[in-house]
C-alpha cells in the first residue's frame, strides 16, 4: 500500500453528512489501526450493540469503513471491521470532527499536549511547515500491539482573525 493509498479524503457531501455524529469519528478513530467487532466496539465505548453497527452501517455506506474479515463463532458469523485508511484527512466541515477530538482528547487519563500558536508565515512557508510536520507524524513507527495507543492531531490552517 503506498501512502496516498493509506489517507482517507474526507471531502464528499456524503461523508460530511455520515460524519455529522461524532460517535462515528470516535468509531473511524478506534478502527484506524486494527480491526474490531460490534461487541468489541460495543464493550469500548459502553453501548448498546444495535448503536453501533447503525453507525457502522452509515460509516460502511460513506465509503469510509469495511468490512476486513469474517469468523464463524458459535454458530454465527463475526464480521471486524476497519477504516478504508490509516490516516483521516478532512477537507471542510471539520466543527465535528474536532469536537470528537476534543473528547477523545479530555479522556487522556494523563495531561495531553495540545498546543496552538498563531505565526505569520508566507504561503511557501506555510506549506513547507505542512510537509514537514507530515513527514514527522508519517515516519512515527508503530510499536506494535502490545503498546500505548496515542492520537496526533497535525493542523496548519489560515484563521480568519480581525487585523492586529
């Protein structure tokens, strides 16, 4: 998989309208890196399991989640679930995306950096700071199964502030 194949554009009105509740983003957050169950999704965020796969179903039909396996388990059929891609990139309409953020966010149970700051850059510069804080969250190794999950918000945008 090379990596362009590896980002999810979030940009279609389909998608946007799928994202419009943000325990989709959390779903989308939680499938990122491995695969998961109903019952597992369930269990993780404390509800019920019909919740869950009609958030899934929504997720499924925006062409941002599939489904990656299925098992026989006692009789029945488990399906597990993963997000289309390893990496969310939005396109607009982030107010809810970052207000799923922001919860997973006030969850650390540690004390979460979280840092904005307002520079004034020309547009090159401007992109070249992109391509570089990319490069560093692209280049972070995974270590594995048995390692501490964490979330890395990246972020340079033109805020519409009043002239200082």
């Amino acid at each position: 998989m090379n990596d362009e194949d590896d980002v999810v554009e979030v940009s279609g009105p389909e998608q946007h309208k799928a994202l419009g509740h943000p325990m989709r983003h959390r779903l989308l957050y939680a499938l990122g890196e491995e695969t998961a169950t109903i019952s597992g999704l369930a269990a993780r965020f404390d509800t019920r399991k019909g919740n869950i796969a009609h958030h899934l179903k929504v997720l499924r039909e925006a062409g941002l989640v599939e489904i990656a396996e299925t098992r026989t388990v006692r009789g029945g059929t488990e399906q597990y679930y993963r997000r289309v891609g390893r990496k969310l990139r939005y396109r607009g309409h982030t107010a809810v995306a970052m207000q799923a953020m922001a919860a997973e966010i006030e969850s650390d149970p540690d004390d979460p950096l979280v840092l904005l700051r307002h520079v004034r850059l020309t547009s090159e510069q401007a992109a070249a700071l992109a391509e570089a804080l990319t490069t560093l969250v692209d280049s972070a190794e995974d270590a594995g199964p048995g390692a501490d999950r964490f979330g890395v918000l990246v972020g340079v945008y033109r805020p519409r502030l009043a002239d200082d």
